[in-house]
C-alpha cells in the first residue's frame, strides 16, 4: 500500500503519526511549511504538491476542512490520479459532494470513500477513532490494513455520501448536548448542588451521553478547553445539519434553537477557541 495524506492539521498529522509508528510509510501534503516540516521529522515522506502525492500513491487520505476543500483538492488532483486508488474522505464533509467525487471515480478508474471520523486529536494519535463509511465495500477492505492501525472501530453505515450523512447526524448530537449539559450544570448549581456531584449522577443516570461522560471531566470542568477541535468547525457541522434537514425536508424544530446558539448568538466566542467554549455562553448570567 503506498499511504498518502492530504491535509495534516490537528487529525491528519495524528493520522500520520499513528501509521508512521506501525510501520506504514506515509506520504503527506499540506499547504503550510510548518505543518510540512512536522510530517518530514516525524519521518513522513513530504510531497511537494497534492498533484505529486496522487502519483505517487494508491491510497489516500483526506482530512481537510470542509466540502469546497475537498473539491478544490480532487480538481487538482484529478489528472494525476493513478487507475484503481482509492481515496478516503475523512474529512467532515458534505454526502453530495462524496457522491459527485464517487460519480468521478466511477468515470476515472478510482473509488472514492466516505469515512469522517469521531475521537479528536488524541485518538487520531492513538488509532482510537470511530469512523463512519459509506461507499464500496472492496475499496474499503483494500484500506482495511491502515483503518485498523487508525481507528478502534469502524462502522459501514451505506453508499457514498452516508458516512457524511452520519457524521452530520452526530456532531448535531454533540452540539445539542453541550449547550444542554451546560444549561443542566447551571441549573443544578442554582439549587446547591455542584458541577462535580451533578455529572457523577448524570453520568449514573439516563441523561448521561459523550458530552457529560468525556467532554466535561476532560475538557470543560477543569478549565482545559484545549480538545483540539474549534469552534469555527463545529460552527460548520451545526450549518450542515440545518443544510442537509433542508434539502431533505426534514423538520428540526427542537435542534434549530440550538443551532442559533452557535451560529448567531454566541458571537463573543471566537471560531478559533476550543469548540466546548460554548457552555460559557450564558448572556443572561443567570
Ligand atoms: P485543521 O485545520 O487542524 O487541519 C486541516 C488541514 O488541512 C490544515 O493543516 C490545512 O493546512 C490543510 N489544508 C487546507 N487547505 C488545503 C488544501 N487546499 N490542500 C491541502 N491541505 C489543505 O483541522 P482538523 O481539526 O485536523 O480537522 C480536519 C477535518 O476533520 C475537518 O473536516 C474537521 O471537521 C474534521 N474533524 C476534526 C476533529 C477534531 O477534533 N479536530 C474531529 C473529527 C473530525
């Protein structure tokens, strides 16, 4: 398998690393020099352009911003796009641009993967992420060596664009979840009873979910707030929730409340601070 990797922030240098130390050998792009270098000392192979990394590679990796990138880069790249690769969007992206690149694929001689992933930076360092495919089920067994090394479980969720459809489904969950734990916190606390004690019963009890069980202890409750994952993304994921409902037309009446907490009213947060920031969101102080 000759291992390539196109964008290597905060998922896909971990990405990298995490292959690099079981033996794979990689080859990683990403625009910025510091990012670049990173990857050369981590032992990667750095190629000089996205162009260069598809030549030289059969399998390769995606973990870029957002669905335009994604686009932007399979342009680029298209011409130098070796027969039978197979390309695996891990990025948190859009299912009908994984469809349209899945379409191309199919005209080109390459099969094209959704897998966003769950787990932050820390499990893109360990391979403990959950990632959630759609797409063929050979191409995925073709890359089914490095998805073992990079995530502790995966989850073939349907065709091209359901792996997206899925994530989507779930970061509006954590979004949601965040916002209401923090509101159950405050709540708890204006009757006496404190954040800690709360969560050891709310983490007992049916209200407990990813955000009260991990996000709090971690990343909230100790002032952390370094989890690696911005505002500005999750920013993104809640519009992609409101999007895909509405090119579906389906109803979210409970989570566009929500979603205008993130998108509108927590203005005073910025997209670069850490994503769990919007629990400070409290205008009323109250
Ligand atoms: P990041 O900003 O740290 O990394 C993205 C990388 O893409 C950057 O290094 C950037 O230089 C590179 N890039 C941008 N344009 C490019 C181009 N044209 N060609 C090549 N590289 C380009 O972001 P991240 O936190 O690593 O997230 C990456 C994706 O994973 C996003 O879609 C995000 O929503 C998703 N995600 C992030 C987390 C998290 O906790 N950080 C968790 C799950 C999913």
């Amino acid at each position: 398998m000759r291992l390539g990797i196109i964008g290597c922030g905060n998922m896909g240098g971990g990405m990298a690393s995490q292959l690099g130390k079981n033996g794979f050998e990689v080859t990683c792009f990403d625009p910025i020099p510091e990012i670049s270098s990173r990857m050369a000392t981590l032992g990667a192979t750095t190629a000089a352009s996205a162009g260069a990394l598809a030549k030289a590679c059969d399998v390769i990796i995606l973990s870029l911003p957002k669905a335009a990138v994604v686009e932007a880069v399979m342009a680029e790249i298209l011409p130098d796009i070796q027969a039978g690769t197979v390309i695996l969007d891990a990025s948190t992206s859009e299912p009908a641009t994984s469809q349209a690149m899945c379409a191309k694929g199919a005209e080109h001689g390459f099969a094209f993967v959704d897998g966003p992933v769950s787990g932050g930076p820390e499990a893109a360092n360990a391979g403990t992420m959950t990632m959630l495919l759609g797409g063929d089920a050979d191409a995925i067994e073709t890359m089914r060596p490095a998805l073992d090394i990079i995530t502790s479980k995966t989850v073939k969720v349907g065709d091209s664009g359901a792996g997206h459809a899925a994530k989507i489904a779930n970061n509006m969950l954590c979004a949601a979840n965040l916002v209401l734990v923090g509101e159950a916190i405050r709540l708890g606390q204006a009757a006496g009873v404190s954040p800690a004690d709360l969560l050891e019963g709310i983490n007992a009890g049916s209200g407990r979910s990813g955000v009260s069980e991990v996000n709090f202890p971690k990343w909230v409750l100790n002032d952390a707030f370094d989890s690696g994952f911005t505002m500005g993304l999750m920013r993104k994921d809640v519009g992609l929730a409101l999007d895909l409902a509405k090119n579906s037309g389906v109803d979210l009446c409970g989570f566009e409340q929500i979603a205008n907490i993130w998108l509108n009213a927590s203005t005073d947060i910025s997209d670069s601070d850490d994503f769990n920031a919007i629990v400070k969101h409290n205008p009323k102080g109250v």
